[in-house]
C-alpha cells in the first residue's frame, strides 16, 4: 500500500527499520543467542561467578548474583518489543479510531471522545502505571493497559484535527455528492489519507512504551521474576553498579533503550517526510 | 413551462462565534448567506449566479445539491423536495445532481489513481462492475481525454486543465440532469481556462443539461450562461437574460459590478466606479437595501425598507427601490458605461 | 536611460528532480515614472523574476546568468546586504496576499511606522504625520491605524500594503499579483488607488499579474513571459492589438472579453513544459499552431523593433498575417491528449 511506504532515500529512516529489523532477529531468536538469563553462575571453585568483568564465556559478564547480563539483554529484547508493539498498536488503533469519529462525525460523539481525551491527558503518566501496577498487578499487559489509555488522546487529537481539514476537501466533498455512504468516505478517501500519520504517532508511541516499560521497571513497579531492559537497570541500580563502575551492566541495557527509541523516531520522521514534504526542501 | 429547480424563500444562516457578553446574554448571533432567494430555471437552462466573495453564491449552490441543510425555505429539483429527502430516492437525486469544484487540485483524492476516481461514482451508484470500463470510455470522450494509461496515473501527475476534465468527468458519468458549477475555471490558466468552457457549453446541449454556473466574473458568466442571476450580501437583487443585464442593468450594485470589470484592451472607461465609499457587511444588513450604505443613488427609503424582487418584465426582475417605483426601472441606461 | 533593466536574467532552483530553470532569459526595461506589467500563467516564472529584483529568493535558488541595472549600478554584483539596504527605500514590494506583507500580531499603523523609523529615519513624529498621510492617501481612515490586519478586509489591506510600499518613496514599486484576490469592484478600487498614487509620486510600478485586462487597464508597457522566458515586451497598445508572439495571440484570443458580444474563445492546447528539461528550440514550439522546424532546433533571439516592440519568434515578420489566422479558434483546436 502506497500509504504506508517510506521513503526509501531517506538515511534515518533506513537506519530505523535496520536497527528494528536487528532487534526483531534478536528476540526472535533469543533462546538460540542466549542462556537462561536467571541461572546463578558458579565458577569451577565453587564460588558466585558474582561481578565478573566481560570474557569469552560471558561476553558483558555477570551480576552481582551471578547472572550472565549478555543473555538477560538479549532475553529483554522480547518484553521490550512485545511492550514497544503491542501498546503502539493499542494507542495507534484507539486514537484512530476515535479521531477518525469526532473528527468525521464531530458533534456529541467529537464532544465525548475530547472530553476523555482531556481527562487522559491531565492524568500524570508514571504515578498512573505504578498505580495501576499495585492494583491489578505488576504484569505486563497493565503496563500495555496503562501507556494505551494514556497516549490514545496524542493521536486522537492530531488524527481529528486532520479528518477535519480532510472533511473540507474537495474530494470529500465530491463523494458525498456522488452519494457514497460516511462509511465508505471514511474508508476510502479518509482513512488512506491519515495512516501515514496514525504510523508516525505509532512509531513513537514504540519509543514511548519501552521507555516506560523501562522506566517503571526501573523503579520497581515492574513484573517480578521478568527480565527487562529496564529490571535490568533496575537490578544494577540496587546494588550500586554505577558506583562500582560496572559499565558493562549498566551501559547495554541503556544503549538498547536509546536505540530502539531513536529508531522509533528516525522510523516516524521518515513518514513526517511522506505527510509533510516540504520538510525536506 | 414548467420548473425544473425550483426555490422558494430559501434562506441560510450560520452561527458565528460568540463573544464573551453575547455567551452571558445568552445570545446566538448568526450570519445570513442566504436570505429569502426565490427562483426557477426550466429544464436545459443555464444561468450564472453572479456576486462577489461573501455574497452567497457558494452557498446557495450547495443547498441545491443537499450539501447544507436551508434555516428556511423549499427546494424542489425535478420531482423531489429536497426537505427530508432519504433513502432510496437521495441515491436518485444523487445521481441526478452533481457539482463540478472550483479547485481541480483539491477535487480529486491524491492517494487514488484517476481510474478509480472515475469509478467511484458508479460504485456508489451500484452500476454493475462489468460496466465501469464502458462507461468511463464514453465519458472520457465526452470530455476529450485520451488516452487509457492516463486511468493509471495519479493526480499530481497532471495538469490543472486535465484534472478540470476529469472533475467534469466524474460529474457527468452518472448521466445527471443538473449541474452546479462552482467557479470552475478560476483556478486554471487562462490558455486552459477557455478549453473547458468551451466543453462546458458543448456539453449543456449534447446533454441537455440544467446548469447553475456561480461565478464572480460577469465576463465567464456571459459566456456560457444565457440567463444571469446577481447576488448581493445573500439576496438575489437582480435576474435577466445575460445580455440583458449587461446592457441595461437595472440594479445600481449590478451597474457598478459590469462597470469594474477590466477589459483586455488599452481604450477603456477609467472613470470612477458609481458608488459610494463603503463596504459590504453580511452582519450589518439592517431592514434597508443591504446596497444603500454604497448606492450613489439611495434615497430614504431605502435605509427603510428592504426592496422587494419584482418582476420589472417577462423573464427580468430586480430588488431596487427605484425599480419598483416607476416599474420600468429608474436607472438611465445612459448612466451605464456602453460595453459593446 | 532606464530605471531598470535586466539582461537575459537566468534564475535556477535545486530541486530533487534536478535542476529547475525557472527564469532563462528574463530581459526587461523600466522607466522613471512607467507602470509596466509582466504576465504569463502560473510557473513561467513571473513571480521568480519579479521577487529576484528585490534580492530576496529561495534558498534553492541562485543566479545563474544575466545582469540587473539598477539606476546604473549592477546589483548581482553587490553583496546581499547592500541589496537588502536598497528594500523600501529604492525598491518596495506588494505581495499578492497582503497577510503575508503584515504582521498579523501588532497593528497596521505600527507596522507602517517601523517602516517609515527603521528604513526612513523619521523621528517618532514625523513618522505618525507620514503615516497619518499615507492612510489617507489609499483611502484608508487613519483612526484605524491602531487595527490588527485581521480586522481589515482584504482590499484594506491591500491598500495598507501599498501604502508601505509607498512610504519611503522608492524608485520602484513591484507588486506581485496585487489584486488577484480581490473582488471585480475592490479590485477595480485598488488599481485606480496604485495607478494615482504612481502618478502623484512618478514612481514606477512593475505589475506581475495572470490577467491581461489588468494590465490593460493600468500598464504602460508590457512585458510577456513563457516557460522562463521573456517572448514578447512592448507597449500594452502595440502588444495586444498587434502581438507577434503566437503565444500572445493565443493569450488574447482565450481571453474572454465582456465588450465584444458571441465569439468562441479558444483553449492553447497543451501544457507549458517541464522547466528541467525544457525543448531545445523555442519553448513555444511544441503548442505553437505555426511552429516550423527550425522552430525545434533553434530558440528563437528576442529582437526588438525601433518603437521598442520586441518578440523572440522566428516568423515575426510574417506576424499581421499569423495573427489574422490566430483569431480563428480553429486555429487552435487539436484534440487533447494524455501526452499533452
């Protein structure tokens, strides 16, 4: 589909897709790369393999617990994505939705769904998913549950804000004269016409998740026992990892939090570059 | 004879945004584009709605398609009052009434090729598939587009004069009896312009077309459309046989309209325009003529009392004060600038 | 000695399809006091040429060719800031929209004393008495200068960006598309206020406009462009009564006129051609009813007679005659097609 195709020229975009593409090999193939990432490692005298330094069997070396951090990092790479796609697709689809309906329909509907949108937007972000993570429990799908009902109105409101100057074109205009349906002018000639920008919302809303994923992780709220980028941060933080200067726990997890961020918005620029070219020149 | 369009008091007012003590009065100020305007066309007519920005035209021709319900008024098109009308007899009119746009540009969605915008008429229309191709065959032809690969491209891949084609096109492939033309050369250049004009003359008597052509300019309205109607701050204030209105306009506002036009010659009237300082205002239209703060001819009466729209002659009416008192029209031909 | 000439001009602009010739051979002469109109449709590069005199381009664009003479100092020579120092004072400029020409956050009288403090020096005082006086001489009520530009309509602020246009009487006044759009009446206003205004301060005004009526009705000379370039200049008498640029004649002939009653108006088939890669003979060519081969091969000079009429067309010696036959709108007519 046209409307979903990026520009190929584009340097950033293609460096986006590819660390994307990098990461999605990895969590795809994780069991194969890595090791259990919650085995306690002993060395041959019996001792923790606690705080080791990177070698050949354990490429970024071990936690204080004895854990390989190279296969938690890679086993992270699947909650970070599983996170990062599936509350993208949450906020990408409820803010469609409701912009393409008060924007179309405006009206009661346009009044209610804003209206919630303001709502959402005065709830402050973190202190919402911690709450939520104590009362239904520190599981993943509440983290997902908590970044959808939060970020939907960002999207919503700039995907009504669109349908809006889309109502008045002249094409919108020709098919209702032609007679077709409000139904088959949101599909045809206005719903085509925002999807660049719904993946541009998406594609943020990736960096958006794994950030908070990480960020509630990293204070604890996050699910027990589950080895994320950001528990991993967490774990290194707890037992003063930064002051003992063990970049090799620390420096990864945070490097692939920032990259899959970037690549997110590098990915997104890429579709402003197909709504708005004008940026170019 | 009988009507085919047929508009009776037809008025439209939009609300405009409130300021802070008309919320605390508890007031809903409007703005009237369109304030009580009677008329008919016969079947295969064409007029022009002439008027400047602001005047209604647009509006008015978006209540005949049923694009904008009226505040007042009856529409009949054909056999159907547009009030009320649903279901399956809108799909009828829907087929049977079509607006060509003023900006070819904005008229055709870019994400779809020309092909499928010419079909989706026919989609909405539920005219069998295995006719599309046909169909947009002779409607091409119609229009004087050749050429198959042109139903591949995309929009942007055209210029303004063939996009105008294809708007047309997508117009008239229903067949519809009824069209309103919004300015639809104003966009184009002028080496295009005189192309579709052409097509749309040629068109009104192939097809036996009713037409409504809104445009500001009285030089484009008398060239394809045998009857004019002029508006003003949402009133008709003047109706005629083209040439008639030009040559003898009886409505002061019309005299200075055909008095302004530039004309693309060196040896033209420069004189100063017959109006008075002033400038149209919809909101400030009070019980007078909505002309008399310009009318270099207004007497007290006219800041009084509303002229009515009277039949001055068979097929001729205007809203003027000076009209209607002597019947034949107050205003001396002499004081309006010879054009021919 | 002119005022302003400019000598086979050449603009270009890095685009991502390679570079756009915009301007190619633009030449023009303006006097002290003459009011001369550059037409042509959109994207001959009328406004690239008009804007290039004030200095100010796009990024993209550069000067790849030709001079400008400013009263007899060349100014493609001068740094960027000299130029920019000549704007209002030497050499002002009317946009098309005028909202872009003010401020749309500090008020219309504060933005013309900015211009008259800043760029003319004037002394707080004498700046509120300048500016009193320019308001009234585009008839404007001075007690408005405290409005924001949204509060004005569109032909007021036209008239308040001639105004500061006007302010520091400059040597040249280039207002592009001034009135395009606006009202036929406010248009018709507009033109006679800049045509007195010229007049009383014998500035010279260069009118980039699409509407050759304009032109008519308010140009001394006239200058036509096609595709980048310049293919016919001379007075507006001469140039549209006898055109020897078949373009021109086409240009008049699409031109609807309203004093001359029935007559068809006839379309040049066609599209102007694409400015990267644009034909190698005369650009013309491929609409040109009377193109011959060298036509193809060779463009043609832009030469000049003794009156100062001048054309770049390889036949027009033979123009009386084309010109005769360019009046038939058969002439013109080939069917359209998609590879127009």
């Amino acid at each position: 589909m046209r409307a979903l195709r990026l520009p190929s020229g584009d340097p950033l975009a293609i460096i986006g897709v590819t660390i994307y593409v990098v990461f999605f090999a990895v969590a795809l193939f994780a069991d194969l790369l890595a090791k259990d990432p919650l085995e306690i490692l002993f060395l041959d005298d019996g001792n923790l393999a606690a705080n080791l330094g990177p070698s050949a069997a354990y490429p970024l070396g071990t936690t204080n617990l004895g854990r390989d951090i190279y296969s938690q990092l890679v086993i992270g790479t699947r909650s970070a994505l599983v996170v990062g796609l599936t509350a993208a697709i949450a906020v990408v689809a409820l803010g469609t939705l409701a912009g393409l309906l008060s924007g179309y329909f405006g009206g009661l509907a346009d009044q209610i769904l804003m209206r919630l949108a303001d709502i959402a937007l005065g709830i402050p972000f973190l202190p919402f998913v911690i709450v939520l993570a104590a009362f239904l429990g520190a599981r993943t799908e509440n983290v997902v549950l908590a970044i959808a009902v939060l970020l939907w109105p960002n999207t919503a409101r700039v995907i009504r804000s669109q349908v809006l100057t889309l109502r008045e074109r002249g094409f919108v205009e020709a098919a209702r004269v032609s007679g077709a349906s409000d139904w088959r002018i949101i599909r045809v000639h206005v719903a085509p016409n925002i999807l660049p920008l719904s993946l541009l919302y998406g594609s943020i809303a990736i960096g958006w998740a794994i950030l908070t994923e990480a960020s509630v992780s990293f204070l604890g709220f996050g699910p027990s026992g589950s080895v994320s980028w950001g528990a991993m941060l967490q774990d290194a933080y707890a037992s003063q990892a930064l002051s003992r200067g063990s970049y090799n726990w620390f420096v990864p997890p945070g490097v692939c939090i920032v990259l899959v961020v970037v690549a997110g918005f590098f990915i997104s620029r890429g579709y402003e570059e197909v709504l708005f070219p004008k940026l170019k020149d | 004879m009988d009507a085919y369009v047929h508009v009776r008091g037809l008025s439209k007012a939009f609300p405009v945004r409130r300021n802070l003590g008309q919320v605390l009065r508890g007031e809903h100020p409007v703005v009237h584009a369109v304030r009580a305007v009677d008329f008919d066309i016969v079947a295969g007519e064409t007029v022009g709605l002439l008027g400047e920005s602001g005047c209604g035209k647009t509006t008015t021709g978006r209540l005949l398609l049923k694009l904008v319900e009226p505040s007042a008024g009856a529409i009949r098109i054909g056999t159907k009052r547009l009030s009320g009308l649903s279901g399956s007899p809108m799909r009828d009119f829907r087929r049977e009434a079509q607006l060509v746009f003023q900006n070819p540009f904005d008229a055709l969605n870019p994400r779809i090729q020309i092909g499928r915008s010419l079909a989706e008429p026919l989609i909405n229309a539920a005219v069998p598939r295995a006719e599309h191709a046909d169909r947009i065959k002779v409607v091409l032809e119609r229009v004087r587009v050749r050429g198959t690969d042109l139903l591949e491209r995309y929009p942007h891949e055209m210029s303004g004069g063939q996009l105008q084609r294809i708007v047309l096109a997508r117009a008239l492939i229903l067949e519809p009896r009824f069209i309103v033309a919004d300015e639809p050369v104003s966009m184009l250049d002028v080496s295009v312009r005189a192309g579709i004009l052409n097509l749309m003359r040629e068109l009104q008597d192939t097809m036996g077309l009713t037409a409504i052509y809104i445009s500001h300019d009285l030089a484009l309205v008398r060239y394809v459309a045998r009857r004019t109607m002029v508006m003003y701050l949402g009133s008709l204030v003047e109706d005629g046989p083209t040439e008639d209105v030009i040559h003898t306009p009886l409505h002061p506002y019309t005299r200075a309209l055909i008095a302004a036009v530039p004309l693309p010659r060196v040896s033209q009237s420069r004189d100063p325009l017959p109006l008075k300082p002033g400038t149209p205002d919809a909101r400030k239209v009070g019980a007078g003529c909505a002309f008399a703060n310009r009318c270099p001819l207004a007497m007290p009466i006219c800041l009084e009392q509303a002229p009515p729209l009277v039949t001055v002659a068979p097929g001729r009416r205007a809203a003027c004060h000076l009209v209607s008192a002597d019947g034949a029209g107050g205003i001396q031909p002499s004081a309006v600038r010879s054009v021919s | 000695m002119s005022l302003l000439s400019v000598r086979d001009l050449a603009i270009d602009y890095a685009t991502r399809g390679g570079t756009l010739h915009a301007v190619s051979r633009g030449t023009l002469d303006i006097d002290r006091g003459e009011v001369v109109g550059l037409v042509g449709e959109s994207g001959c590069g009328k406004t690239t040429l008009a804007r290039a005199l004030t200095g100010i381009v796009p990024r993209n664009a550069r000067f790849s060719g030709g001079e400008i003479v400013f009263e007899g100092r060349s100014l493609l020579d001068r740094p960027t800031s000299e130029w920019r120092e000549m704007l209002w004072r030497k050499i002002s400029f009317v946009p098309q929209s005028s909202m872009n020409a003010l401020d749309p956050v500090y008020r219309v009288g504060d933005q013309m004393l900015e211009v008259l403090r800043l760029r003319g020096g004037l002394t707080r005082k004498a700046a509120m008495t300048r500016s009193d006086e320019l308001f009234g001489m585009v008839g404007l009520d001075p007690s408005r200068r405290a409005e924001y530009p949204h509060q004005f309509s569109g032909g007021m602020r036209q008239r308040a960006a001639i105004a500061m246009a006007l302010a520091l009487e400059p040597a040249l006044v280039i207002a592009d598309e001034p009135v395009t759009a606006l009202d036929v009446i406010v248009q018709r206003q507009v033109l006679d206020t800049l045509r007195d205004l010229q007049a009383r301060f014998s500035v010279s005004v260069l009118l980039v406009t699409h509407d050759i009526s304009v032109v008519a009705y308010v140009c001394d000379k006239v200058v036509v462009m096609y595709a980048g370039e310049v293919v016919e200049s001379g007075s507006v008498g001469e140039v549209l009564e006898k055109p020897r640029h078949p373009y021109t004649m086409g240009l008049t002939n699409a031109f609807p006129d309203l004093a001359r009653a029935g007559g068809t108006l006839a379309p040049i088939s066609g599209a102007p051609p694409d400015l990267r890669s644009p034909p190698v003979g005369c650009r013309f060519a491929p609409r040109c009813p009377f193109a011959q081969h060298r036509c193809t091969t060779t463009p043609p000079p832009l030469t000049f007679d003794d009156a100062g009429h001048g054309s770049a067309c390889w036949r027009a010696d033979e123009a009386p005659v084309l010109a005769e036959i360019a009046k038939d709108p058969q002439t013109w007519t080939r069917t359209f097609t998609s590879a127009a």
